[in-house]
C-alpha cells in the first residue's frame, strides 16, 4: 500500500524545481497590493509614452495665441501654457522624455558599475583599492550635484542630461555590487567551483553574477526614480531637454512665472512625476520583499 501510495504521487520535474523560485517571487510580488499598483501605473505610463503620437490630442509643440493660457476646458483638458499650446499633449510627449531619461540613465549606470564592482569584489588588492578610492570620492558629491555639473559641462541636451546621471549614479552599483560579490564568493559552491577548475571570468560571470542579480533588480528601480527627478532637475535648469520638445522639468521650469494666474501649468507636470516615483518606489519595495529568500 504505501509503495502504490508512493507511486501515485507526482513528482516534480527538473523544469519544475528551475522554474519555482521565479514562481514564488512573483507570487509574493503580486500579494503586496502596493507594488501592483506601482507596476500598473508604471506599465500605463509606459504605453502613454509608446503611443503618444497617436493618442496626443494635438501637437505638442503647436503655439495658439489666440488659447493663451486658458483654464482646462472640454477642449483643453489640462488647460494650455503661455505660448497656447496644450499642456495634456506636452505631458504625453514629456513622458518619453523623462521615462528614457530613467532608464537609459540606469542603463549606462549598471554597464558601468556591474563590471567594475565584480571586478573590484572579486580580484581584491590594487584593483579594489583604486575602485574604491574612486567610488569614494564620487560618493563624496551628492548625487544631483555631480548631475548638475557633468551636465553643465558636456552641455545642455537631453543627450548628455542622460549622460551625466548616467555617470553620477555608477557609484551606487558599484558599491552595491562589490558587497554582493563579496558576500557571494565565499559560498560553498563557489569554492566548489573553483576546486574542479574554472577559470575566474566563468565563476564571476556564471555562479556569482546571477545570484547578485536580486539586489541589482531593487536598485535599479529605485534609481529609475532618481534618475527621473534628475532629469526633471536638469531640465528645469536648462541643462535637459531644450525647447520648444516638451519634458516634465522643462514643463515646470516655465510654469514657475505663472503660478499666480495660471497655477494648472505646473500642477500637471508635477501630479505625473509624482505618480511615476512614487510608483517606481512601490515597485522596488515590493520587488526587495518579493526577492528576498527569507521569506516564506
């Protein structure tokens, strides 16, 4: 009885055993309701931005004198700015804007600190040392200082705005991925596969690298959300996105003079850019908690 028992139970497969802590993490993602919510928004702001020539009820940059700052009406939904163009349609446009300046953003930081702190974490001696000298000073300057004047020296340009948070966020990767592989390359399985003979590359690029990858996945969404405000920074200097191409700071940055008689102008662009850090915040809070193997 018990081997036919025994026999009746299924048994889990290999693809099952691989496909399980995936399955368990998006499970414990979906169950945090605030982090749901901020992958939707997310998602929403993403497709407005994909599809915003075709959803944009006018031209973004179309001036109208004779719709010179008027209220949000039936034909202007969110009203319109100082040149009558509409500030519904600029903030569809702005969104690409902002939203690439985030991820490309990160992108450059995470080519740029990955290796560097692998390298730094797991070579050790003169190379960490000079790593981390370097990353020490850069974390010296805080973050959007050290934006602000990369930015101000390649010159005023979405392009280089990208750039510059680019560059001023590599520090935090490489700190954060030193400490991973630090913590990582001392495992059993590691030291097992450096005994039956890997080379250094394959043991930091295929056993250690991919079980850092959590901890990179969390920051960088919470970056995406620094980045985003950088860029709203930088534009509303000057430094960012030049008109008449609409971004989110670049919105603000002219709102500023009219918020007496006009304030719609810089209540818009500013609600989206909260929405969007504020969610990209929940997003990365539940994707820690999702990620973290000491749940259950």
């Amino acid at each position: 009885m018990a081997d036919a028992a025994l026999s009746a139970m299924p048994l889990a497969g290999p693809q099952d055993e691989l496909e399980s802590p995936a399955r368990r993490a998006l499970q414990r993602l979906f169950k945090r309701k605030g982090a749901v919510v901020g992958l939707l928004v997310i998602v929403v702001f993403a497709l407005v931005a994909l599809l915003a020539p075709w959803i944009a009820p006018y031209d973004p940059v179309a001036t109208s004198w004779t719709a010179v700052r008027k209220p949000p009406s039936a034909l202007h939904w969110f009203g319109t700015d100082e040149l009558g163009r509409d500030i519904l349609a600029r903030v569809i446009h702005g969104a690409r804007a902002s939203l690439m300046a985030g991820a490309i953003s990160v992108t450059i930081a995470l080519a740029i600190g990955v290796p560097l702190g692998l390298l730094a974490g797991y070579r050790g001696g003169f190379i960490d040392a000079l790593i981390g000298r370097i990353t020490d000073a850069m974390l010296a300057c805080p973050f959007l200082i050290l934006a602000i004047a990369l930015a101000a020296v390649l010159g005023p340009s979405l392009a280089d705005a990208m750039i510059a948070i680019g560059v001023s966020a590599t520090p935090v990767f490489i700190r954060l991925t030193r400490g991973q592989v630090m913590s990582v390359k001392v495992e059993d399985y590691v030291e097992a596969a450096r005994a039956i003979g890997n080379p250094p590359w394959r043991i930091a690029l295929v056993h250690i690298l991919p079980n850092i990858l959590p901890a990179l996945l969390v920051q960088a969404t919470l970056s995406v959300a620094a980045a985003i405000i950088a860029e709203a920074a930088l534009s509303f200097l000057g430094l960012g996105q030049q008109p008449p191409f609409p971004s989110w700071g670049s919105m603000l940055n002219a709102a500023q003079r009219f918020l007496g008689n006009a304030p719609w102008m810089a209540i818009w662009p500013g609600l989206v850019i909260f929405l969007v850090v504020l969610s990209l915040n929940l997003l990365g809070d539940g994707l820690r908690d999702a990620l973290d193997p000491r749940e259950r």
